[in-house]
C-alpha cells in the first residue's frame, strides 16, 4: 500500500503541473485524509484505518508487525471521509480532462425554464 502510495506521489509531482491546482491540492486532501504523512526521517507514512475492525477481520493471520503500519484509533479516518476525498478528487480530475463540463451559474435557470416549456406542452 505504502509503495503504491509512492508511486501515486510521484505521478502527481511529474504529471501535477498539468492540472489546475485545485486538483493537486485535492489529490494531497485526499492523501492526507487516508495516510498520516511526515512521521520522521526515514519511517514510512501510516495508513489512517481502522487496526482494530482489521485485526478481527483477519482472526489469527493477523501479524501483530502490520500494527506499527496503522494510525492509533484517534487519526483513524472515517469511510465518509474516504468517499468525499476520493469523489472530490475523481470530478475535479474529470472536469480537468474534459469528460465532464463545468456548470455554469446560469444553467440551472435555463434547464428550469426548458423543463417548464416541455411540460407545458
């Protein structure tokens, strides 16, 4: 997980110039609401999961040297907090390439309006 991390890391430090910096600045949210970053000169990040649901989920194949690789209960991050990082993070990758168009402030009253034309009829 950790090494994947490193490789998402450096897509972004090669590839983040091309984006908007809204998209790199969510790319880092979205990092930081998943791993606890800057623990010390040479240790690795930890992930912001939840050790003790993991542990009872793997039973006796847990290994107890995974531990030091997970936040303590209090940083964990919560499924909510994932989702809203990850789907923030996918729209504003998604406008940025163009699969989806920005939403101007004005199209909501111009849909409103097609829609009362249509029903009208």
């Amino acid at each position: 997980m950790i090494e994947r991390k490193r490789e998402l890391d450096q897509m972004m430090c090669v590839y983040g110039p091309l984006f908007d910096k809204a998209v790199f600045d969510q790319y880092n949210a979205f990092i930081h609401s998943c791993f606890r970053t800057f623990n010390g000169v040479g240790r690795d990040a930890c992930l912001r999961a939840d050790l003790t649901r993991l542990q009872e989920t793997w039973g006796t194949q847990w290994n107890s040297e995974w531990n030091g690789f997970f936040v303590d209960a209090k940083q964990k991050a919560t499924n909510q907090e994932i989702a809203r990082g990850y789907n923030n993070l996918l729209h504003l990758l998604a406008l940025e390439i163009g699969i989806r168009a920005q939403p101007s402030d004005d199209s909501k009253p111009k849909l409103r309006n097609r829609l009362r034309t249509i029903f009208k009829q």
